[in-house]
C-alpha cells in the first residue's frame, strides 16, 4: 500500500481580476504561470517562489488562471490539457506551496493591460512580496508585458522578480507543449522525463458494454475530454485506487474490431476483481505497447490481450513504482 501527502493548509482561493479576495494568501511571493501538468520547469519556477517566500518570512503561492487563456481566445480550437484543474491543483499542493490563487480569465483580464494587471492586481489586490515567472512568461493586454518588465516594474513598487530561464532535457524543451506532442505520439516515457512523473489521468469508472468481461478482461472504463490528445492504442499503466496501486494493462481509442465510437479508456487491472463502478480512479501511463488495431477473429483478439497483459507486465516490473505526488486538497473552491 501507498500513502500520499494531506494539505488541508493548501488554500484555493478563485475571483475575477481586480475583485479577487485573496484571504489568507494576501502578501505571499507567487509564482504565475497557467501550470498545465506543473512539469519540471514549472517547479523551477515554484521553487524560485518556494525559496524567496522562505526568505522573507512570507507565504508562497501559485497564481494561475481559468480557463487556459487560449481557450479563452481560440475557443474552436481543441486544446488537450495535461492535467484538470482539479489534479493541476492537487499537484501544486504537494510542491509545498501554501496555495493557489486562480484567477478567471475573462474579457475584463485580457482587456487589463500589463502595467494595471501589477497596479490593481497583483500589488492592489494581493500585494504580493515578490513573483517568480519562467523566462517566456508574457501578460496583460496584447501580451504586452514581459519578464523584464515585471522586473523593473517590482523594483519600482518595492517587490522582488525572480526570471527562471529554460530548462531542458538532454537538449528537449520541457514544455506542456513538448509534452503534448510526445503523448499524442504515444512516447509516455519520454513525456514522464519532461514531467518528472508519469503522466495520468482522473476519472470516474463507468458501464459499459461488458464485451472485455465476456473476452476474460473486465475493465474499467473512463471517458477522457474529447480534447484529449493521447495516441490511440494499448499501454502499461499503473492505477491509483484510494490509497492502494495497482498494475495494469490499458486501451485508449475508438475500438475498430467492434463499433469505432467516440474515445474510450479501458483499463484492466491485474488481479483485481472488486466493482469499481461509480468511484474516481487515477491511471498513470508507464510504458507504450502497441497500436490500436482490428484481428481477423474474436480469438485472435483474445489472444493478443493477453500478450499484451504479459508484455504489460514486463514493462511494469522493470519500471519504477514512482507515482505522480498528489496531495489531496482541503477546501477546494474558497480558501482552505
């Protein structure tokens, strides 16, 4: 059994722009950013907050924004989040950090311009002790506000700016979007390199057509955003249940041997035969196995599966039994 950490201290507070009461987090050092997965770069820029908060006696806090700011201004365009915003919390939370100021991103925040989004916002309303933002980090109106603006503006309204520069990986960006592109090839090795963890998913298990029970795999099904990018196909993964883990086998895709519907997660679980129905499961993928793919026969099929479980279970013996650090986030919605 795994335990994971409680932090019923991590504060979420929510509000729109300039209205925003930030209670408790009032005078923290934050770092900004939207934090889609908090991959490892976004943690260099917590931990540049984490370590001036630490400095100067204050709290530390993220501040980041809903929706994500290019659904705002592209809403036709799907975008594939890496996390919800509820794990994006819950992974904040177990950074250390005391909370999270999430801000709605509406017409009003895209209308402030960058020297009001400091003026009202972060020094009017949360009257912030210092900022930490990655060297990308852009703001306000027409993104007119950049890094070294934020800088010299702090140095002006008496708070501190800590720019974090790239980071990279054996010479790979770590960015949500390069870790976007390797899920939606189906790399989740190389994505879990540039998170620092095993990207997963939260869902609640579902009925479905119980066409895995009759074919001796009876799954746990979760319907995924329709956004989702990942690559359609089977994989080894690792599956959080309350507070136990357990191994597994998985298939995310449209199911071509039988009716080609709309996305689906099926997971397996070895040796596993409680009912899950109704409960919220977190799957983590460890490793790829195949492609999706139609057989010429049921039997075949079958026969496949249970290569695949084999080869899953391969993949899983050698792979670490790391899990992403959740915290479970006390209060969530107002304060903490």
């Amino acid at each position: 059994m795994t335990t994971f950490p409680s932090r019923a201290s991590f504060h979420v507070v929510r509000g729109a722009g300039a209205q925003i009461d930030p209670g408790p987090l009032i005078g923290a050092v934050v770092a900004i950013g939207n934090f889609d997965g908090v991959h490892r770069g976004h943690r260099a820029v917590i931990g540049a907050a984490r370590a001036r908060a630490q400095a100067l006696g204050r709290k530390a806090a993220a501040l980041t924004f809903t929706p994500h700011p290019r659904r705002f201004f592209r809403p036709q365009e799907p975008l594939f989040q890496l996390s919800s915003e509820r794990d994006k919390l819950r992974l904040l939370a177990a950074t250390g950090l005391d909370g999270a100021v999430v801000m709605t991103f509406d017409a009003a925040l895209a209308a402030t311009t960058a020297e009001d989004f400091i003026r009202r916002i972060l020094v009017g309303r949360l009257n912030i002790g210092g900022a930490a933002i990655g060297f990308d980090f852009h703001f306000g109106r027409d993104r007119g506000g950049s890094p070294d603006y934020l800088r010299q503006c702090g140095e002006k309204l008496g708070f501190a700016v800590d720019i974090v520069p790239p980071l990279e990986d054996e010479g790979r960006p770590i960015s949500s979007g390069a870790i976007r592109a390797a899920l939606s090839q189906g790399k989740v090795v190389e994505a879990a390199e540039l998170l620092g963890a095993p990207w997963f998913v939260t869902g609640t298990v579902i009925h479905g057509d119980k066409r895995g029970r009759h074919l001796g795999f009876p799954t746990a099904n979760i319907r995924l955003d329709p956004c989702c990018g990942l690559k359609h196909g089977i994989y080894a993964v690792r599956v959080r249940i309350g507070e136990v883990m357990r191994d597994g086998v998985a298939s995310y895709g449209v199911r071509p041997m039988f009716d080609d519907g709309a996305p689906l997660l099926e997971v397996y679980l070895f040796d596993f035969g409680g009912d899950l129905y109704g409960r919220s499961i977190e799957v983590a993928f460890i490793g790829w196995i195949r492609h999706e793919q139609t057989f010429t026969s049921i039997d075949a099929l079958r026969r496949r599966m249970h290569e695949d479980a084999a080869q899953a279970r391969e993949v899983l013996e050698r792979a670490s039994r790391a899990f992403p650090s959740l915290a479970e986030v006390g209060g969530y919605g107002e304060g903490g």
